[in-house]
C-alpha cells in the first residue's frame, strides 16, 4: 500500500510526526479488508489494537510516497500478531509487531476458524 | 480557554496546520459543556457543524499559549451561530462564524427553550 | 482524487470530524503539484489559506470513499481562489471557496506570470 | 499533567484513537519543558522518538480527563528512556517505554552533564 506524506503529516521539525506512523499502518490493515469488499467489523467485533513495539529509524518528509508492508505473524485464539514495516525506496524507516486483539463490547471473542482463513488469505495475498 | 500549540498541532511550514484552528475551537465548545459537568450531548442528540466562515488571519507557534474566546451570535429553530475568535496574547489570529445544528439521528431536532436557557447561560458566563 | 475514509478521520458520532475535510481539500491541492513531478513550494514560498467559507452538507461514513473536486475561480495579484468539492458518489457532502495567498517568509509575494500559467494548466488539466 | 478526551481525539468505535495516547505522551513530555518556561528545542537540536514500546490496556472516551505520568529510566550518551503511563482516575489505561535521542541534522548529539542536569531535575519535580 502506498501513503503519500501531505502538510498534515508533518511537523515544525520538518518530518513526519511519530504518531503518524501507527496511522499509516492501520490504513494498511483496514485497506486489506477494503480491496476484498470486506471491512474489519466483523459481526460487531473489531480489532483492537493491545500492544505495539515500534522502531522509529528514519524520517519520512514532506511529498514523500511510502510503501507499507504487512505479514501475519501468529494467529492465537482471539489475538493476532502482525509485522508492519514502511520505507521509502528500499530504505526501512519504520517497523513494528503489532498485537491485535478480535473484541467485541469490550471484550475479547474468539477467532473462528473461518475469519483465521480470511486473515491468512488476506495477507497472504498483498505479501505477494 | 487556553490552548497549548505542540508539535502534532504543527507542519512542515513551521506553524499550526490550519485545520487545527477549526479543533481548537471544537475543543472550547465542548469545554463550556464540561465545566458545568455537562456534556454536548442531550438525549442523544447532538450539535453539528453545518457552515464555518474562517478567517485566517496570523499564524500561531510550536509553544503558543493561545486563547479561544466564543460567542453566540443567535440562536434559530434548530440550530445557532457563533462567533469564535482565536488570540495570542491580544493579535487575533483566526476568526469563524460558525452554524450548529442539533441534530439526532442525522435529522434536525427543535432546540428546545431549555436548551435554549442553558446555551445563553454557559456561553454569558464564559464570555465574562 | 480519490480519498478513502479509515478510523483515524472518523470520531465518536461515527461519523468523519469535519476538520478532516479540509484536510482532503489540502491533500488535492498538494497533489495536483505531486502528479506532475512538482511541489507546491515555489522558491521558498508557499500557498497559505486566508479564509475558507465551508458548507458540511452531508456526513461521511467509515469506509467510504470520496471524490474531491477542484476548480479555480479567480487568480488576483498575490492570491488566488478555489472553489473545492467533496462527493461520496454523487452526492455533495461538503464545498468550500478557499483563499490562498503566496507567501514566502511570512509575507505575500506577487504571484508571477509563469506561476499563473502553472496553476491555470494544472487545475484545468484535473478538470476534466 | 492532564488530558481532556475531545472528539477529535475519539474515533468511529467510540473510544479513543490509539495513536493518540502516543501525543499525550509527546505533550507531557513538551510541557515539563514549557512549564519552566524552556522548550525541549536545545541549540538546534531536539529529541527524537526512536523507539516506543506500546501497552494499550484499556480504553478512553470522549469527555474523559485523563492523567499522564512521566519518569526518567535511565539517560545514556546520546538518548535517555522514559517510562509514561496513562491514567484515568486509577485505572492504568496505557503503559510505555520511550527511547528519545537528541538529534541535530538528523545526526545523534551526546547528552551534556547540564542537559543531563536539567532533565533529572524537570522530571523528578514533575514526578512528585
């Protein structure tokens, strides 16, 4: 998935402002479900974001064109663990291991076997 | 209100992004609700932006102390107009006029005469 | 252009903050400079907004995927004006007449022939 | 140091935006620095996030005040870790361990014994 950098993202340091970075990703994870017609709520449960380790190794400026780049980790029972990385070219600026946890009213819900074969497939398909 | 400038509020040009004026005069809004420990929110219905003439007329700072002030300029069927003014120090850097609807469900809903009293009463006191 | 709503735009009304559409209008007129191979920094001067009159018509929904348009109305000595639209098909959800001014150290600078060719052929060319 | 949830701040799941806990944690940091009437902006250099360690435990909404909490881990040559907690009453909503490194055109700058000074001093007031 491309992100191009707009003002928005910058800041007065002339860069992209950190937090942007976990903006760009869960465009990302939401666009996978967009391009199959799908979106992430599913059955009123969405994914909620538990835990992310993030490596901030280099900015991102103004007018900037990004690649992110996605791949499932591990599924679990009701949580997945994803590697999320965005460059610029080839040069890695940004890389995490996001834990997302399926919820629904606040509460964690088990992943059925069918929605683990759609993530599977999803992600399976943009690694490509 | 006072309003803090951080560097997620700024952009690449070095001053604050000029959609954030429109934020912070959000964030006042609902402050005038919060401060009578009240919330915009009334029966499930609540205030939105249908029209916003902005003025841009200065630019505001990574570290400004700004301040918004607000008035109502009147109040209609089923929706009212404000003035908003943001300083810093005594400049003026940004002027709107803004149109509220009460709106619940996507429909417009008749501001009641209560309501009515409640708006004149937090926006008098405020403007002191 | 075409802009994709994802979490980040939407708010608790479940609707996109209405901030975020001027954000969409800056976005388009970053990228018409991008699309062909410009920015829209001219020799150390930039377009800074002057004054926006927005009419939010109609909401915009998680999901949902806009069209912004993008016209311009008038071009004066050291400014110019654009009319900008935002549609989700081909319903209007929100307009603005947006004043830009070229300014360059933090003050406005005529906008030179070449200039004015320049923003003639770009925002003709997105027309059609 | 206190934070007020706005709807800016919240998005379509009607909780907060996870990477918004990410700027609170970035205002906090600026303010321990305003509030002495400094900047965190040090001869040209600033500090930088290069590393984030995210626990998002539970979730904000709009209208909450929230409390951010801030303590020095350890200050190396050239970056120091903090440790900042987000709190709403007692209840700890997000936990996380920020590396920040001082940068000057983008390059890593050591650490002097008189900012070394300053920082320990601004943050174990803060801490009290």
């Amino acid at each position: 998935m491309k992100i191009r950098v707009y003002y928005e993202d910058t800041d007065a340091g002339g860069i992209v402002y950190h937090a942007n970075y976990l903006k760009y990703c869960e465009r990302a994870r939401s666009e996978f479900f967009f391009q199959e017609g799908l979106t992430p709520v599913i059955d009123g449960a969405h994914f909620v974001v538990r835990k992310m380790d993030c490596d901030f190794l280099s900015s991102a400026f103004f007018a900037d064109e990004l690649d992110v780049s996605s791949s499932i980790d591990v599924i679990n029972r009701a949580s997945f663990i994803m590697i999320q990385e965005i460059r610029k070219d080839d040069k890695l600026l940004f890389k995490t291991k996001v834990t997302l946890v399926l919820a629904k009213d606040g509460k964690p819900k088990k992943i059925s076997e069918n929605i683990k074969d759609m993530l599977q497939s999803l992600f399976a398909k943009i690694d490509k």
